[in-house]
C-alpha cells in the first residue's frame, strides 16, 4: 500500500506540476484541468476506498502547498472524492473513454460541492464555482476529456498503482 501512496503522490506533484507551468500557459485552454484530481480518482477507483482517501489526502495536502489555496482545502475535497470513488472500486468495468469520462464527470462536480461547503468554513480565500458559471463546466469538460488519456498513462505503470492482487 505504502508503495502505492508513494507512485500516486509522485505522480500528483509532476502533474501538478505540469499543469503550473505548462498548461496554465497555454492561452488556449481558459480552464486548467485538475490532473490531481485524475490521479486521485483512478487510484482509489482501481483499489480501495482506504487507498483512494490516504492518496487524496496527502496528495490533496501536497498540492495545497504549492498553490495558492488555503491549506487543508484540496486535502478535502481530494480525500472526499478519494473515499466515494473508492466504495465503487469494482462495480464497473473501467472501458477506455467512456467509464473514465463520467467519474471525471461526477468527482468534479463533487469536487464542486465540497469546495462551497468549505466556503461557508473559510473566508472569500475561497473561490466557489456554481453550477451556473462558464469556468466550472469547461472544467468539468476538460477533466472528463483528460480522464481517459491520465487513466490510459496510469495504467501503463500497474506495479506502480495498484495494490498485488487488484490486477
């Protein structure tokens, strides 16, 4: 499990990563994807619901240090979504697209949610997205676009993402 947690988190800060300096770049894309978020989900999604929330968690609690957020908000959400996508592990079989597609789907809608909850904790350090913004349905678009390509990236590395015995 620890070497899990290990390859997860690793992969969460290159991603992060990538998204900060190269996507965010990009003068194209109006909304960065959240790649974190990605990772988090196929994690806990290929294993358990105690991976998914110990991978969301720490690397919710990393990504919170190298952005501009108040520390302990992506922790959060990235263990909330950690932990449902988590009690999922094994009821559906994980196709190239379409599968992928919808978790992005509903984990940034979760993540949606779980960010204006912790509004109401923390102050406007927040930024709330509402269901009716522009900003939060080409997140929600692009998340889901990216799923299948983090997912099919991912799973090239098995040894490295899923726990002996979930192959």
């Amino acid at each position: 499990m620890g070497r899990v947690v290990f390859w997860s988190c690793f992969a969460s800060v290159f991603l992060s990563m990538f998204s900060a300096t190269i996507l965010a770049n990009i003068t194209l894309l109006p909304v960065v994807p959240d790649l974190v978020l990605l990772v988090v989900l196929y994690v806990s999604f290929m294993n358990n619901a105690a991976l998914g929330s110990t991978t969301g968690f720490i690397s919710g609690i990393l990504f919170d240090f190298l952005s501009a957020a108040p520390v302990g908000l992506n922790a959060f959400t990235k263990t909330v979504v950690g932990y449902i996508t988590g009690k999922m592990s094994g009821m559906y079989n994980l196709d190239r697209f379409f599968i992928p597609f919808l978790m992005a789907v509903g984990a940034t809608v979760l993540k949606m949610l779980t960010t204006g909850f912790l509004s109401f904790l923390f102050d406007e350090t927040v930024v709330v997205f509402t269901p009716a913004s522009s900003v939060f349905w080409l997140e929600v678009v692009f998340n889901g676009l990216c799923a299948p390509l983090v997912f099919s990236l991912l799973g090239l590395f098995p040894s490295l993402f899923l726990i002996k015995g979930n192959r």
